[in-house]
C-alpha cells in the first residue's frame, strides 16, 4: 500500500464498503463509549432524527426508513438475518482507531428483534464481543453463525437460549505478515451444495497459508483475491477461483449461480460485477503491479483464459443479495444502492448498473441483508474516512403499501449454463467432449471444460505433442497452470517443463501468452533466455511483444516497476530501439511502446534514424511518437518532417496531421500550410497535398453531402469501401479520436482501445454514429452533482489528488479534478461521452478512410 498510516490514508482497497476515498479524519463522540449494559439497554432508533439525511428512493415502488444510529449503533459492517429471523449487525471499533478512540478494543455482534410483534425491530442487544477487523457474517444450519474477520473465520453459537453466543469454534486461519484490517478473509456465503464458500483479499501480495480446522489448506503468494469453500464445520478446503482484487460480498442466486462484487486496482476502473465459476480466473494478480494496468493482467477478460465481468458497477461496492428479479449490491463510494437484472448470455449473464437509492454525501452503505418479510436491511458507515468515527446507521428498504407484488426473478439456467453445469462433473462428459467445447466461443464454456478436465483427472491422458486446436492447446495449459496452483503435487517438473516448451514454439501466440503468465508468476528465471529469444519470431504483435517485455522485466527485477511505463520495460525498449542488429520490424514495435516521456530518445536523433530507413511503419511510428509529446522540440521536429523533400508523402502527411492536432487554432498554421502546399507537386505527393486541403477544410472533389445518420445502411454504401488506412491514422489523430482510444499502442486508455475491432462496417458506423446504443462496462461517464449545484460529466481515470480528488476525463481528453468535499453525489450514466453528431466534423471521406483503418486494414 502506498505508505499508509493511521491518519492519512490514500486511494486503496477497503472496509467492506469503504473505497477509494479516505482522509484525515477526526472521531466524533457518540455511544461508543458506553458499556455493553448500558449499550444493550436502549432500544433502536425509531425514526429519522432531523440532522440525518435520508437518501432518495427512486423506485415509487420502494420506501426507505432509518431503524438504528448512532449513539445505539456505531460504523457497522455486515449484518445477516439468523434461523430465527432476527437481524445480526457487526459493529466495527478496530479499524484504525484514532489513538483517543474511546470505544471497545474488540468488535461487537448485536442482535435486532421484534418481541412485540409490530414489525419493527426495535431492541437491540449485544449478542457477541471478541474479533478485530470483523468482515463478514451469515448463517449456517444448527444455530450456528459463522464470522470472518481478517484473519479467521469462526462459528459461534448460543447454546443456552439466552441471546448470547457462548460457543465459539475456528474454522479457518489465514498466517500472514500482513496485516491490514481489509485485505484477507472477507465474504462468506453458504451455497446450494451446503458448503460455506469464503473469499480473500489481496493481501498486498504477501505470502499465505490458509489451514482449515481438519488440518487441510491452501498457500498462494502474488496471485491476488481468491474465492474458497469448505465444510461448514471447516473441513475440506479448496479454492474455487481467482483473479480478485477484493472481493468482499459474495451470493447464489436461486439458480445456483455465484457472484462476487470486486473492489478496481487503483488504475482500473469500474469495479466489477463477477459470475464466479469453478476454476476461474478474472485476470488480476498483486505481484504484477496494484495499478492493474501491467500487459500480464486483464479486468474485463482481455488476457488468455481470464474471465470477461457481468457487469461494471459504482465504486466500491460493499456486498450484494439476490431479491426478486434483481442482484442487489451496496455501493460506498457513490452513496447508493444499486441492482443489476440479469439477462442470459450463453453460459453466464450480463447487466447493466440501475440507482435504486441514491443518498448524499453521508449515505455510505455496506452491507445488505433481506428479511423474512422481504425487506433490505442496509448498513451504513455514514461517514467516508476510514478510522472509527462514533457514526452509524441502519436502514430498512421495503415495497411501499400501494405497491404491486413484487415480481419475477433472476433468469434460470440457460441450455448452456445446464450444459456448463455437465462439462464440470468429474463423470458423464468424456474427454473427447470437453476437449471440443474448448473450441467454443463462449468463455465460460470453454472454463466449464477446464474444470471438468481438472476435476476429473482427464489431462493425464492429452500430451503437448497429441494432435489439439490452438483454442484446447490454449484451454489444456490453462488447465494444468490451475492445478499448480491448487495442487501443485498433482504436477511433476517434467510435465509443467514439456506443456511449456511446447506453449513458447506454439504457432498461436494466445498460447504463448497463456504459458509465459505462467512461468512468470512461478518466478522462473530460467525461462529468460527463452523469453528472450521470442523477440526475434516472426510476425510478432504489439500484444506478445508488450507481455514479453512485462515477463521479463518482472523475472529480471523479482517485481513489477510501474506497468508498461516502469522504468525496467522502457530501459529496455531503448535498448531494442536504439541496437542496429534487431530488425526494423521489432525496433517499430519498440518505438511504439516507448513513453513520450522518455527523454534520452531525442527528437533529431529519431529523424535521423527515419532518414536512414524507408521502413514506412517505422517512420509512421515516429510521427506518432513525436505526437504524443508537448514540447516545442517535438513540434519543431513534426514541422521539419513535414518540410523534409527526402522523406515520402505519407509520412509528411502524417507530420502536418500531428502539428495539426496540437496548432488548429493557430494563427500561423494557416500561412505554413498554404507554403507548404506551394511547394508541393506531382502525383507521388498526392498523399500530402490530400492532408493539408483536409485541414485547411478545402472541398474534397470526390465528397458529397452526409445523409441522416438512419437508415445506417445509406452510410454502408458510401464509406464501406475505397478507404485509405494510412489517411484514416491521420483522421484519427487530427479528429481527437486519440484523446480518448489508443490504435495500435498509440493513444489514450479511457476508451476502449480500437486496435482489435473487426471489419463489421455497420458495428463499427453504429458505434461513430450512435455512441450511446451500446456503452461498455469500462467506458460508464460519471455525471457529479457538486454541492454548489455544478453538474459535471466525464470518465473515471487514475490519479487526482491522492485521496482528496476524483479525476475524469471530458469528451475531448481534457481531465478535470473534483475535491471529494465538494461532491454531492455521483451516478453512473448510459449515455456515452463520445458526443451525438461527432461524424459532422469529418467528411465522408475522413470516415471512409477511418472505417478502413478501424475495420483492420490499417
């Protein structure tokens, strides 16, 4: 964590609820002083006290109401309904307490009923005392009521009647150096086969162990958040996925399905929405950076047999239930409770974000459980730093009298979910079957066979060398690095050796991807040279090419420096670019890689090199280059590019493009360009002359008028053909497509990367001319309601303030900083950033050129 202390906190993971946001915070006096009896005495809060705001219920459908507050109850966490019905909520006094705390040294489970049948739970009593860092509660059968705190999980029980726990059983211990309240053993949920399945936290990346009471365990180290499950007498212990950053809530829907809210690395926003599936991964790990931004990790399913998420959600999301027709997730960090209806999507579900409460400043839900009369009960942290505060409240969500059943319910197993749950069954699915599912298109059928194939024992009988699919080559390695992770005894050094060395010569470079994650998170510095000598194969795309350089950068340093930027990986994308005997080929890609900020490639020394080759790429790659940066050095060196008689056509035209971008406004542009234009002729400048009349916005003779943006197909008829990708990287830049997307390495990272779209004409034109019909999970605008009434709207990005600003970024790539004091409230819009009507800025041909160079001819 980012040198992190009692009373300054910066952006990090958090309390189950509590996200990004922290503070230097000073505690407010309340009832957490009082003594267990006196606590126990009082009864709950009975209705809203006039200095508490309460939030906003969107639904008509829903009323909100406030049941409990401080002085009663204090910064409260997770909470659960028993066997009986009665409500079970964890107060919190451990988290970094202010030294003055002068509450409890220990946390506390209190026990809200109803003995006079009124329907509202209005006595409190202390029901539990004992833990620190108490994270999760649920019931299990026989009375018992199993608690996670950091570092254990235990069941406690009252065993006399007397509404007190007097048992108390451990089922779980995490041993660990670590120690910070939030990061280990978190949510915990009993599933349909009647174990408790348990999850953890990144643990900062340190080393491990996990032992269950019957002495079995699991150990990891780097690998990030996991998700478990065991007896619930603690026997059994097995992981059931990974890839999690912090995944704190855990539910089954009633079709079995398990999901998981997962908190974002520093650098990757959204949070995440997950569908938990046996032997899955979701593409993070801590040993390879917390940013989440290094080539070896994905968010959304980008990396080789990771997992895509269901949906993104708000920040910090705390938990969620299933209820009705919906998943329903707490969202600390946006003030709000959210639900999700799932929609069926081959062999798992998808969504999209809806505000269902929307509160203020001070609503910081947590957790959320349902009562036997179908209400929500909802913890509130009711303040955003994170030591103990003396705050809390407790609200109940429940369907207003005038209001209608409520109906429906999650979607039941798809045919290929039920397909799915088949593929995983050790029996009844021959390997011959699982094998050809891996061809599948649906992810997470192609996991569902790897999990069969891992459960089953059925890799013993695939060699490398047997006949496979790149997709089962692939599928079959992801399987193999799994078991050295759960059960590496399961895998001799010979068979992990062979798997690998056959994945490097493998001719699909998914594959090679897929086994150099694996030798890297192992730490195996012995597949260097190897590694290597990959950079000299034929053919090599920017994607192997960056996760090379991320592998070895990782094994030579024993660490993650930074992600792509990190002073390793630039270092040595300097040395392949400035070493005459690598190819042109590799030294374009290096250059393509290399940050802007990289100061000891000079300007004039890249046109000297561009000079010397007329590799095309190569010196389209160093226009690029120079056009990332600010200073006038670089400006100057596009200027003489474009000037240089010695250099072809397209790459002049790529040089006034680039100037162009950065000097519209300029008065001297206009004078440079029309002496510029004087000077150049013949048919072999065509390129040239064509970029300069488009920025001086002279007619094109081949243009005509742009019709109505629906029917799209009139628009498929004019620009689906005759395109030119080199004039349509020049469209990209100059049009301020770059601001927010990156093109073959190039560009900015809050929106999607445009590098791997297909050639679908009418996708790619739906998405310039209606951006808002379908927004990505990733690419959600926020809009901020300021308290002095501003409304603002942008894309979440890193940075900003280190936990006293939110960053965005506007539609044209300008970022802006809000003061989280200043925040009234955010919510998430569908409605994307790209502005309507952004086509009008270009002519038909500008499109035409940029469907050539988006639908992969470029």
């Amino acid at each position: 964590m980012h040198r992190l202390s009692r009373t300054n906190f910066i952006r990090s993971n958090w309390l189950p609820g509590l996200c990004m946001l922290s503070c230097i915070t000073v505690w407010t006096s309340g009832g957490a002083g009082l003594s267990a009896a006196e606590r126990a005495s009082q009864p709950a809060a009975e209705s809203a006290s006039p200095a508490i705001d309460v939030p906003e219920v969107l639904d008509p459908h829903w009323q909100i109401e406030l049941v409990a507050s401080e002085p009663e109850l204090v910064t409260p966490v997770a909470c659960c309904f028993d066997e009986q019905g009665r409500l079970l909520v964890i107060e919190c006094h451990t988290h970094f307490p202010p030294d003055d705390y002068p509450g409890p040294d220990q946390d506390r489970i209190y026990l809200f009923d109803d003995p006079d049948g009124d329907g509202r739970l209005d006595r409190q009593r202390l029901f539990y005392a004992g833990g620190r860092a108490t994270m999760g509660i649920t019931p299990l059968a026989d009375g018992w009521i199993a608690v996670s705190t950091r570092s254990q999980v235990i069941r406690i029980r009252d065993s006399d009647g007397d509404d007190r726990a007097d048992q108390r059983e451990v089922l779980l211990t995490l041993d660990t150096k670590t120690d910070y309240p939030h990061n280990g053993l978190a949510g915990m949920v009993v599933g349909p086969d009647g174990l408790l399945y348990v999850s953890q936290g990144e643990n900062f990346g340190g080393d491990y162990r996990l032992t269950a009471a019957d002495g079995s365990q699991q150990v990891g180290s780097g690998e990030g958040g996991n998700v478990y499950r065991m007896t619930q007498s603690g026997g059994r212990l097995e992981r059931i996925a990974t890839g999690f950053w912090n995944p704190f809530g855990l539910a089954f829907d009633p079709a079995g399905r398990l999901w998981t809210v997962d908190n974002d690395p520093d650098s990757r926003p959204p949070c995440r929405l997950l569908h938990v599936t046996p032997t899955g991964d979701y593409g993070f790990q801590f040993r390879f950076g917390r940013a989440g931004t290094n080539p070896l990790l994905s968010w959304d399913g980008e990396y080789p047999g990771t997992l895509p998420m269901a949906a993104g959600t708000g920040e910090a999301p705390g938990c969620l239930v299933a209820h009705g027709p919906h998943l329903w997730v707490t969202g600390w960090g946006d003030n709000r409770l959210e639900r999700y209806r799932l929609q069926s999507s081959g062999a798992t579900c998808v969504s999209q974000l809806e505000t269902v409460v929307q509160g203020g400043a001070a609503f910081r839900p947590v957790d959320i459980a349902t009562a036997p009369d179908g209400s929500l009960y909802v913890t509130d942290w009711a303040d955003r730093s994170y030591p103990v505060h003396g705050k809390g409240r407790l609200w109940r969500l429940s369907r207003r009298a005038d209001a209608p059943p409520l109906a429906g319910n999650l979607p039941p197993l798809s045919n290929a979910e039920q397909r799915a749950a088949e593929l995983r069954e050790p029996r009844g699915v021959n390997t011959k079957d699982r094998l050809a599912t891996l061809d599948s298109a649906d992810p997470f059928l192609r996991q569902a066979a790897i999990a069969g194939l891992v459960a089953g024992d059925d890799l013993q009988d695939v060699a490398p060398e047997d006949e496979l699919t790149a997709s089962q080559r692939l599928g079959l390695l992801t399987a193999w690095r799994w078991i050295d992770l759960v059960s590496p005894d399961r895998l001799t050094a010979d068979q992990r050796r062979r798997w690998i060395h056959a994945a490097f010569a493998d001719a699909d470079q998914r594959v090679v991807m897929a086994a150099l994650r694996w030798v890297t998170e192992r730490g195996d510095t012995t597949a260097l040279p190897q590694i290597e000598s990959l950079l000299n194969r034929p053919g090599l795309s920017p994607e192997l090419f960056s996760t090379l350089l991320a592998a070895m950068a990782y094994l030579e340093a024993g660490r993650a420096d930074g992600g792509k930027h990190g002073k390793h990986i630039q270092d040595r994308l300097a040395r392949v670019l400035t070493d005459p005997e690598r190819s042109i080929e590799l030294r374009t890609l290096a250059l393509g890689r290399l940050s802007p900020t990289f100061r000891r490639i000079t300007p004039d020394r890249l046109r000297q090199w561009m000079r010397a080759s007329d590799h095309r790429p190569f010196r389209a790659e160093a226009v690029q280059w120079l056009a990332t940066r600010s200073d006038e050095a670089a400006t100057s060196a596009l200027r003489s590019i474009a000037e240089d008689a010695q250099l072809d056509a397209q790459t002049r035209a790529d040089a006034v493009a680039a100037v162009a971008a950065r000097a519209l406004e300029s008065e001297a542009m206009k004078p440079w360009l029309e002496t510029l234009a004087a000077r150049v002729g013949g048919p072999d400048q065509e390129a040239l002359a064509g970029e300069i009349r488009r920025v001086l916005r002279a007619p094109e003779s081949a243009d005509i008028d742009t019709p109505e943006i629906e029917p799209l197909s009139r628009w498929e008829g004019l620009v689906a053909h005759g395109g030119d990708p080199a004039a349509g990287r020049r469209v990209f830049r100059r049009a301020g497509c770059v601001n927010c997307h990156a093109y073959k390495g190039r560009g900015a990272d809050t929106g999607p990367d445009l590098s791997t779209l297909d050639d679908n004409t009418s996708r790619l034109l739906e998405s310039i001319l209606l951006p808002s019909k379908e927004v990505g999970p990733l690419y959600m605008p926020w809009q901020v309601l300021t308290r002095d009434g501003r409304v603002l709207v942008g894309l979440k990005v890193n940075g900003g303030g280190v936990g006293t600003n939110l960053k965005f970024q506007q539609a044209d790539g300008k970022t802006f900083e809000v003061p989280l004091a200043e925040i009234e409230s955010q919510r998430a819009i569908t409605k994307s950033i790209m502005p309507d009507g952004w086509h009008e800025r270009l002519s038909v041909a500008e499109l035409r050129d940029l469907i050539a160079l988006l639908g992969g001819d470029g």
